[in-house]
C-alpha cells in the first residue's frame, strides 16, 4: 500500500471505527436509496438531456459498486464508467474517436522534451483540431462531439499544463484520465474548470459517507434551480418587443439574469455527482444574487472560473510586477485577468457552435465589470473587506449598508446583464427607452422587489461557502442527525419532484395547473426559442448569445440544427418578397433524407400541368413540414395521402386522386399566398390546402421586417396600409418594428386569407386551412387562434391540433434537435387527413372541375 493510499484509509477510519459497522452500512443504505430517487428525478423531470438520464442511471449502478470496493480499485473503475457514459452517449464510433483525441493530447503533455516544446505541440495539435472544427477538413466524427471534446480539454489542459510544470500533485495514467474524462461531463457542454491539484487534494480527504451526503444535497440544489429555471423561462420572461413600461423593463432585466440559473443548476449537479465517486470538491456557486460589491460578486458567481484565473493568470502577473506597487500591480493583473476571461469565453463559444465571436456586448459587459472590480479591490486594499468570511456582530446599521449595497450591486450587475445578452445596442436602448413610461403599480413593483433583494442580502448573504460536513460526530463536532435531517429532506423533496412528473399525478389536478406542471417538468424550449429556432431553419441564426443556455446548449450539440435550405444544392435566395424558392429537378441530402425537387420546383412526385380526366386534383401549399423536412418522399403525409385515397377511392365519381406539394421551407402567410395566386392555379386543382402551423404568427412579423428592411417591394396594398399605420421603417430596429407590427398581426393574417379564399373561389377551387401543430411547441400567449381567423374569412378549415395528442412526443421527432415530424408523424397526420379529404370529397356539391367527375 502507497502512502497516499494508506493516508485515504487512515482519513476513513474514524467513521468504520466509531460510528459503527451497522450505522455506517444503515448510513450508506440512505445514501444509496437518496441517490435513486434523484437520478428518478433527473428522468422523471428530464433535467438536462437524454444522455444525463442515462449517464446518472449508470453512475448510479456504479456507485453502489464504488462504494464496495477497495480503496485502490475505486479510481480504476471511476475511469471505467467515465468510458462507459462516453460510449453510452456517442457510441463506440465517435466515442472511440473523443477518446483517442483526448489520449493524443494527454500523451504530448507527458512527452520527454522540453515544456515550451510541448506548450508548442498542444497549440499545433489544437490549430488541426480548430480547422476540423470549422469544417476546413473533413471530420471523422460527429459534428455532435465537439462541444463535449471542447469542455473537456479547453481549459482543463491549461490547468494541467500548469500543475504538471510545477509538480503540485502526484500524475498517472488513472489520474489524468479520471480528470479529463469526468463522468458526467459527456453530459454538459458547459462544465465547472476544475482544478487538478484541487481534484486530487480533496480525493477522499473526509468520511465518505458525509461527502456522499453533502454531494446528494448539492444534486437537489441543483434540480431546484432547473426547475425554477423552467419557471422564469417559460413564464416571466417578457419579449423584447412587447416592453411598454418601466415595470416591463426591470422584468426583462432581471429575469435575463436570473437565466443565470440554469448554469448554477448544471454546476451543483455536476459537482454533487462528483462527490459520489470521493471527489470532494467544492461549492460552484455560493448565493451571487446576494452579493454586497462587485468584488464579492466575481467571488461568489463561477468560483471555479474565478480560481482558475487567480492560479494561471492573476497571481503570475500580480507578482511579476510587484515591483510597480501594490495598487499598480493589482490594477494591470486584474486588467488582463477580463481580458482573459472575454477571450476565453470566446475561445469557448468557437469549440461551442464552431465561431468565435467578439462583439461590442462582450467588449461593455467585460470592460465595465473590470473597472469596477479593480476600483473594488484598490478600495478593499485599502480600507479592508467589508464583508468577512467569518461571522460578525451585526448592528442595523450596518445591516442596512449591507443591504444598500446588495441593491447596487444588483442593480448594477442586471443592467449590465441585459447589455451582453441583447443582439445589438440600438435594440437595448429602445427597450431601455420604454422606462420612461412609469406607473404607480410599476414604482411599487421595483421598489418591493428591490427591498426584497436587500434584506436577503442583510440576512443571509453573510453566510460562507459551503464545506463538506463529515458525517461522524468525532470528526466533524455535529451530532449524527444532521447527516439524517438532510437524508429526510433530500429524500422528501426528491420523491415530491418526482411524483410532480408523473402522468398518474397530472390526470388528478385541475386542467390548467397539470398543463403547467407538464411544461416545468419537461426540456422543452419557451415561445420565444420556438420562433428563434424555426426562423434558424431558415436562415444563420441570430439572437443566439451567451446567455442563451436553451439555445446555445441546443446548437451546441447539433450545429446543424438551423442550416438554411438555401445553403444546399436544393434552394437559392431570391431578393424578393418570397426570399428563397426550390430549384427545380435539383437533388440533395438534407436533413438527413434524400431530397429530389422535381421539373415544376416541388418537392413531389412528377405530374403533368394539365389535370387528366377524372381527377381529383388538390394543390398544397405549405413550408417545412408539408414539404416533409427530414422524411422520405414517400414518407411525407400528403403522398400518403394520395396513395391512399388511390388504393380506396372516396368517390366513384373520380378515377384517381392527386395531391400537388407546392411547399417551400421558411414560406408564411403572405408568401404562401402569394405562392398560391402566381403558381397554384395553372394546375387546374379542385381544391387548394393552405398549410399553417402556431408559428406562423410570430413569422409573419418577422418576414416583413426582413422585407422593409431590405427595401423590398410587399405586391399587396392593404399590407402597406398596415405597415404605414403602424408606423413602421426599415430604420428601426428588429424589437421596436415587432413591436408596432404586433397587435396588427391578426389584420395581416386575416388579410392573408381572405385574399385567398377570394381568389380561390374566382378560380371554383375549394379553400381550405388545414392546422398542424408544431411539436413541442405551444402557442404564444395572446396569439390570434388561426381556426378562429381562417373561418371568419372565408377558409374551411381542417384542424388537427390534437394529432399527436396521447403519444410522446419526443418519439415524434425527426431528430433530438428539430422538431419537425419523422415519419410515424406523418403517419399519424395522414390518417386523420384522410378523414378530412374523404369526407370533404363525398360532401362536395359543386360538381367536377375541369377534368373532375364524369357522367
């Protein structure tokens, strides 16, 4: 037995000794069974993604086994299960390929030459892996593995680097693999930067049952945060464009910090994971909301992050130019510690989503926080911190400054919050512009809310970061039931969470409360992402910044999830009011199926103009779900469809049925007119299905800022009329046109379709709006109901909004990133259309068309 080894069984022994045998395996059954329930809860609230699910799921049968084993033999299989999750998550394939990379890497930090030989060689290899990751080269794995590979090895290597340059702990193989390849980081594009030395130094250094305990409570922590994560994103969270008032703007600012949140939430779960393989690292996070300066903000937020600059960047630089002074030195060292940090974030965001952004939010945001973290720190240098980390006699006064001063901190670091988060300065300064507008009931609002935050900070916020508790009372000095008291809560709120996700317990809650505690207890993305990620499908994404987490972890994982159809051989832009249109007879792959647009520009089967005799012709006209993004041709519900009502014919009156698929990705309500008025027609159908989906609201509003803002002509006055009287210009930003433009959305869609129910009947064509929901998506609040509009002008309307009604909808999808309907989704539409089509063909009294029935 090494030394260490013996010192880890040495630090063991208290708890085997005097606790007892039977309380410790009594103690570790509780352990266990808290565990269970929280990986139920990770599954059953679906925290995080589907690979955590199964990653806790396997952490939890190898707990048990850890546990069991001696000490020797507990990294080994820690290691092990690391490999495993990997290979769980991506597969043997890109697993293997993640895996080899990250030996490859480790490898060239051990290599026997020189340090600055082999700080050259990691910058080389990471220059190969950057042009493979911008697709310079071709890839030989998942677009998927990058991120994962990113948070492994991006700063982590640098901490290693540094720890292995001056030998502050012991190095091996089992190590250096147990600190790159942590369990659950295959789970997290966004990963705590924890320190090696620390790793090591913590490695069972207390009774293990207590690290155990105080890791479970952190996992909770963790699940709570995610949760009320959920809450803010999908029900505080105000759009941008609807901002009207003071009140609306301190919502904004403050709720877009509270996202914050959700990295808090990750980071407890991660670091609490940690602890139940031995690894007793500490706090991630320690009540930033409270902090009292911007010193004691940097400090609280991302502690990790905030060591790992201290070690590798502020200390070298703070101590080689000592010499200039202490204020000097402490100045430029924290100077270039956010210069640092701004282009680390960026570093991190390129291994992210494949860019590497540097943007005038980045530049205010980094450039203000350090301005007032280095006068913070010259003021604490001299005249000392006001808050210190061990308790003190408070008086009112005092409690009173304290809370003052967490209000302006707050206020502070919220402001500054909203300016990094927002697309661009002019949009943020328009949303500022409505403060102007201030009511009673907003004064009130703010000034409660920021009462709040301020006794918080006066009561709690002196209290100091977390530390393990041992579990035994000789250890530790507490007596045993702490460990108990917080076995019962993890347990109680654990199972309570749990049973919250379960159908059983929805069917028995009033209607409306079950439908919001679905949505808290599902990964699902708010209205406003919905719309951000369907106008991504079309076109590069924007709005997609640093404290995005929904999005930015999405398109972390898939970065192809918005590639525009127009970036392929299948589609081109056009400039005009449609903006982009199919190619005809082009082919490609896209979305993972064979695409093949045919000589008319559809993505159909080939037909003739003229419609044959005895046909039942009906034209589609759609986007990219009619179209079948992501299916099979023959996969797609309308060919369905037609094969069906083929195979059994409706009405004896009509030899065969056709249905002509005129849908365009990215088209909405006044495109898919305007594609019906100058295409539809020449095909002489006998009726005309316009498409729509919930988002085609939000879409119209932004179709026609694209079209003002690039000066392009709209063909349809009363369109214009609208604009003009809601004031809109091409001079305004995206937020302040969707502002004016919105309560006129329902006017636009109502004008949209009752244009087309005109021409359709000028052509003796049957309209009809045929509703399909967009999966798991949910209409945005207040947003006109599209059946309510289509009827009052003019359309039939066939509505399956319930289609997927009863089935998961998770298995609907073409792929875990999109939402589009893979094939058992088409299925699915196709036979309630089919009802529809069949019962609105024997229904119709009009008699044939040209072509139609025979006598």
């Amino acid at each position: 037995m090494t030394t260490e080894t013996l010192a880890y069984a040495l630090r063991e022994q208290p708890a085997d000794t005097e606790t007892g045998a039977l309380t410790e395996r009594v103690r570790f059954g509780a352990v266990a069974f808290q565990f269970a329930v929280l990986v139920a809860c990770i599954r059953g609230l679906d925290i995080g993604n589907v690979a955590l699910g199964h990653v806790s799921t396997l952490a939890l049968a190898g707990f048990v086994v850890h546990h069991l084993l001696p000490l020797r033999f507990r990294l080994p299989l820690f290691v092990m299960l690391s490999l495993a999750g990997i290979a769980t998550v991506f597969g043997l394939r890109d697993g293997a390929m993640l895996v080899g990379v990250g030996l490859v890497l480790i490898g060239i930090c051990h290599l026997p030459c020189a340090y600055a030989i082999r700080v050259g060689l990691l910058l080389a290899a990471g220059g190969l892996l950057a042009v493979l990751r911008v697709d310079w080269l071709a890839a030989p794995v998942s677009v998927a593995v990058w991120p994962i590979l990113g948070s492994m090895f991006m700063f982590r290597l640098i901490n290693y680097m540094y720890d292995l340059k001056h030998r502050t702990a012991p190095f091996s193989l089992g190590r250096a693999l147990a600190y790159f390849f942590m369990l659950p980081n295959v789970c997290f594009v966004l990963f705590p930067v924890v320190d090696y030395k620390t790793m090591w130094t913590t490695y069972h250094n207390d009774n293990r049952i207590g690290i155990y305990q105080v890791g479970l409570r952190w996992m909770l922590r963790g699940i709570i945060q995610l949760v009320l994560y959920r809450v803010l994103y999908h029900y505080l969270l105000i759009e941008p464009a609807s901002i009207r008032d003071a009140g609306d703007v301190f919502r904004f600012m403050v709720t877009t910090y509270l996202l914050y949140l959700r990295v808090s939430g990750d980071f407890h779960l991660i670091i609490g994971l940690m602890h139940l393989f031995g690894f007793n690292l500490s706090e991630s996070h320690h009540m930033y909301l409270l902090s009292s300066s911007f010193n004691d903000f940097w400090r609280r937020i991302n502690i990790y992050w905030k060591d790992f600059l201290l070690k590798v960047f502020y200390r070298p630089t703070y101590f080689r130019l000592k010499h200039l002074g202490t204020g000097r030195a402490m100045v430029f060292a924290t100077v270039f510690s956010f210069v640092v940090t701004w282009l680390l974030h960026s570093y991190q965001w390129f291994w992210l989503r494949g860019q590497f952004p540097i943007t005038g939010q980045d530049a205010v945001f980094w450039t203000i926080l350090c301005i007032l973290v280095a006068v913070n720190s010259l003021y604490e240098a001299r005249y000392g911190r006001r808050r210190s980390l061990a308790k003190q006699t408070r008086s009112f006064r005092a409690g009173v400054g304290i809370a003052l001063r967490t209000i302006g901190t707050f206020v502070v670091i919220c402001t500054l919050w909203s300016v990094w988060t927002y697309d661009s300065f002019s949009g943020w300064f328009a949303v500022m512009a409505q403060a102007r507008h201030v009511s009673l009931a907003d004064a009130g609002l703010i000034l409660g809310s920021l009462v709040v935050i301020g006794v918080s900070g006066a009561v709690l916020g002196h209290s100091t970061s977390e530390r393990t508790e041992a579990g035994a009372a000789s250890i530790s000095g507490r007596p045993p039931l702490r460990f108990w008291r917080s076995a019962i809560t993890v347990t109680c709120v654990g199972a309570a969470m749990y049973a919250l996700s379960r159908h059983e317990v929805h069917k028995r809650l009033p209607t409306h409360t079950a439908g919001v505690v679905q949505r808290l207890t599902r990964n699902t993305l708010n209205v406003l992402d919905e719309i951000k990620l369907t106008r991504g499908y079309y076109e590069d994404l924007t709005g997609v910044t640093h404290a995005n987490f929904e999005l930015w972890s999405l398109l972390a994982k898939q970065q192809d999830v918005h590639q525009p159809i127009y970036h392929t051989a299948l589609a081109r832009r056009t400039g005009d009011f449609f903006g982009s249109e199919l190619i005809a007879s082009s082919r490609d792959v896209y979305k993972g199926a064979t695409v093949t647009i045919n000589h008319w520009g559809m993505r159909d089967r080939d037909y003739t103009r003229a419609k044959p005799p005895g046909t039942y012709r009906i034209m589609l006209v759609g986007a990219s779900t009619a179209m079948g993004w992501g299916v099979g041709l023959e996969e797609t519900f309308e060919n369905l469809v037609e094969d069906r009502l083929n195979a059994d014919p409706p009405d004896p009156g009509f030899t065969s049925y056709e249905i002509l698929n005129l849908s365009v990705p990215s088209y909405f309500a006044l495109q898919k007119l305007r594609l019906a008025e100058e295409r539809a027609f020449q095909f002489e159908p006998d009726a005309l299905y316009i498409v729509m989906t919930t988002h085609d609201v939000g879409m119209v509003n932004y179709h026609l800022y694209t079209v003002v803002k690039n000066d392009i002509e709209i063909p349809y006055e009363p369109v214009r009329d609208i604009l003009r009287r809601a004031g809109a210009s091409k001079h305004m930003t995206d937020q302040e046109f969707w502002r004016r433009v919105e309560p006129h959305v329902p006017e636009l869609i109502g004008f949209a379709y009752r244009r087309l129910a005109d021409v359709c009947r000028s052509h003796e064509v049957d309209p009809v709006m045929l509703l399909i929901p967009f999966l798991k998506s949910k209409p945005k609040p207040g947003a006109p109901a599209l059946d309510v509009l289509a009827r009052e002008n003019g359309l039939d309307v066939f509505d399956l909004s319930d289609v997927f009604q009863g089935v998961p909808e998770d298995s609907l999808l073409i792929d875990p990133w999109d939402r589009h309907p893979n094939p058992q989704g088409h299925r699915m539409i196709a036979e309630r259309l089919e009802e529809h089509v069949r019962s609105h063909i024997r229904s119709d009294r009009s008699g044939p068309r040209s072509g139609g029935k025979t006598p």
